[in-house]
C-alpha cells in the first residue's frame, strides 16, 4: 500500500512540472516571431517604400524628318584592262640544225642520256638515240648493226655527226666467210672484228658524216678489262683508217694507279660514285662525265662548220629581166657598191682610222668544266716530284709513316751502350 502512494506522488509531481514549463515554450516562439517594432532600425527603407512612386516624363520630341530616296546611277562598265608589256623578249622557236645519231648497246644509251644534258641549254642540236641492248657487231643474228646503219644512211634522215659506242657484248665466238668458229680475240677473231668495225667506219665516211667511236671504259673483271684493250686497239686502228674520230674512256675512268675504282671525280671535281653496281655500266654521274668527252670532239667539229649557204632561186634565162645586172648573184651588192663609189668621188681622202679597242672581251663560260690543252678533262692529280720532300709528304701524309729519327733530336730513342752507375 505504501508503494503505491509514493508511485502515484511521484506520477503528480511529474506532471506538475510538465505543466509549469509549458508555458515557458509558448513565449519563446512568440518573442521569435514578434515583429511590433518593424520599422525601428530601418526607417529609411520603410520611408522609400511609402514615397509616391514619380510621374512620368513626357518629352516632345521635333518630328524626324522624311528618308531620303537616293536615285541610282546607270552602271558604268569597267574600265579596260591595261596592257602591259613585258620586257623580257619572247625566245624565239629556233629549230635545230645539228643531229647527232647515238648508235650502240646500254652504255650508248647512257652516253646519249648524258649528251642530252650536255646539250639541254643549246636548241640548235638535237641528240637522237638508235640504241639495242646486248647488242654488237659479233651477233648478226641478234641485231645487225651493219644492216641498220646502212639503211639508216640510205633514208632521208638528217644527220649530222654519228657517235657508236658498243663493243661490251662482242666477246664471242666469230664465224669467218666459211663458217668456221674463231676463238675469241685469236689474230684470225680480230682481222675478222676490224673488217666490221671499218665496214661500219667507211659506211659513215662516204657520205661524208663525222663519226665519233668511243672507247670501252675500264671495268671491274681484270680480264674482261684486258679484252676491252684488245677491242679499243681495233677501234682506234680502224678510226684511223676511215677518218673517225676516237674518244678514249678507259684511262678517265681509271684511278692514278691505272686500275679499276668505282669512285671518281665528276665534272664538278667533286668525289662520287661513277660505276654500277655491276661494275660495268654507268651511273648518271658517270655517264654525265663519259658524255662530256664526246661533247667536247663534238661541238670542235660543230665549230668549223661553214656557215649556211643562201639559196638563190633560179632564173629562166630567156627573160628579159633575167638579164638585168642586179638580178644576177651578188648584183644588188654591186650596184650598192657602185653607188657610195660615185658619191666619195669629190670627196677629199679619208683620213687614217685609228682602230678602236673592242667594247667587251671575249666571253668565257663560268660554269664550264675545266679542261686541260686540247679540251681533254683532268682525270686525276699530277704525280709528285720524286724529291726528298715529296717522298716525306708521301711517307707521312699517304703511307701514315713516321719519318726516320735523327741522332741527338728528341724522337731518338736509340741506345747507345754505355752505362752510367
């Protein structure tokens, strides 16, 4: 009974003190909310939201004055473009009056290849090409050279200078008038070559055609080399004979020792490789450079040519106008002649000209390639003297040798024997 009363006190207690602190909360929420003095700390803005707000402004503006209507004007046409006119001439079409005929194998095509540039800067001669690979005068069933150059010379081409480089291919077997095989470069093989090569020579002469044989090039088999000497033997020999003009490659392309390098100075002195890969045929470089030893016997012929003949029509001699004087060959020339000669009669004699220095010199090419007396190109450096010096440059410079020392100077190193203690 006793517990009972003291649990239902404590129930009391508790809800009285609920009760008292109710109150306290419901003042709190109203002083948060309690909003009597609005304007106290911001009278200012309360006193701009109370103003009137300001009438509006109405300003009279002057009335904008009417657009103004442009009228088009008609268009013009565009003036005419001006002419202008260059200073620079035009280049005449200048047709060539030199053919020159390449006849032979692979290395006559690389030749022409570089005769072509050789020539690229002068319109006046063309260079034509007539070239079979693997070709030469032992194979006449291959390619009958003799045949062609024949009918060559027989048609209306125009030629002016022939230039035959073969011969590569011509290390075979030869049949004579019989049919008998000849050993290769025998005495009776080379009697029965030169006959060809100087058929071919005389086919050129009688029509009175320059010709230009070129020598075979060193290559890099030593014995197919010495058979190249053997056949440029034949092809100097037989120029000789039939009035050709032969051009010597195998000493130019051979290195001061006189053997075989694919390496070589090109025209313009520099260093370069000159020979293929398979040691016989050229590259451009080389060919370039073989191409200008023929270019050089080329243009000494193209040089003396005479000059060009006009041609004088013909007259019918039963006209009566045939026979005037000045209708004759060379009569305008006269008549001319004839003329001054009858005004300078009463003329007093003309006083001795003093001759007149030539306004220019004569004029040298600047890019040209150098060449020695005779128009030969320098192949290689001039040999030392045979001196002491050049011995010690040799030595010490080539050969990579110290020189000899000198008793008593500081690079001798020898013993003498004796003993110092």
């Amino acid at each position: 009974m006793r517990n009972l009363i003291e649990r239902t006190a404590r129930f009391l207690l508790l809800a009285l003190a609920v009760a008292c602190l109710a109150p306290l909360g419901g003042m709190q929420a109203r002083a948060q909310v309690d909003d009597r003095f609005p304007h106290l700390f911001a009278p200012q803005f309360y006193q701009q939201q109370q103003q009137l707000r300001p009438r509006p402004r109405i300003i009279h503006r002057a009335p904008l004055p009417a657009p103004r209507v442009e009228r088009r004007r008609p268009a013009q046409p565009p003036p005419a473009a001006a002419v202008v006119v260059g200073d620079e001439p035009q280049t005449p079409d200048i047709q060539p009056t030199a053919f020159v005929y390449v006849l032979g194998d692979v290395m006559a095509e690389q030749v022409a290849t570089g005769l072509g540039e050789a020539f690229e800067d002068n319109p006046d001669v063309r260079i034509l090409r007539r070239t079979v690979s693997s070709s030469g005068l032992v194979r006449d069933d291959f390619y009958d050279w003799r045949k062609s150059i024949h009918d060559l010379l027989s048609s209306q081409e125009k030629i002016t200078q022939a230039v035959i480089l073969m011969g590569s291919n011509d290390r075979q077997m030869l049949k004579d008038a019989s049919g008998a095989p000849l050993e290769v470069l025998s005495d009776a093989w080379k009697e029965a070559y030169a006959a060809r090569v100087d058929e071919v020579g005389r086919a050129f002469a009688e029509k009175g055609i320059p010709l230009f044989w070129v020598g075979l090039p060193i290559v890099e088999s030593h014995r197919m080399s010495a058979d190249i000497r053997a056949l440029n033997e034949i092809y100097r020999n037989s120029a000789r004979k039939t009035g050709a003009i032969y051009v010597e490659l195998f000493d130019p392309f051979a290195d001061q020792g006189g053997r075989y390098s694919p390496f070589g100075p090109d025209l313009a002195g520099d260093t370069v490789k000159l020979r293929a890969s398979d040691g016989v045929h050229f590259t451009k470089a080389g060919a370039r450079k073989a191409a200008h030893f023929v270019e050089v016997e080329i243009r000494r012929v193209l040089d003396q040519r005479a000059p060009g003949v006009v041609a004088v029509p013909a007259t019918d001699p039963d006209d009566p106008a045939s026979q005037d004087p000045a209708l004759q060959p060379g009569g305008v020339e006269r008549a001319i002649n004839q003329t001054v000669l009858r005004g300078l009669d009463g003329l007093p004699p003309a006083p001795v000209a003093i001759p007149q220095r030539p306004v220019a010199g004569p004029i040298l090419p600047l890019t040209g390639s150098e060449t020695s007396q005779g128009g030969a190109l320098m192949t290689g450096v001039a040999k030392r003297a045979n001196t002491e010096a050049g011995q010690l440059i040799e030595r010490a410079l080539v050969q990579g040798r110290a020189p000899d020392p000198k008793p008593g100077r500081a690079d001798d190193f020898s013993w003498t024997g004796s003993q110092t203690r």
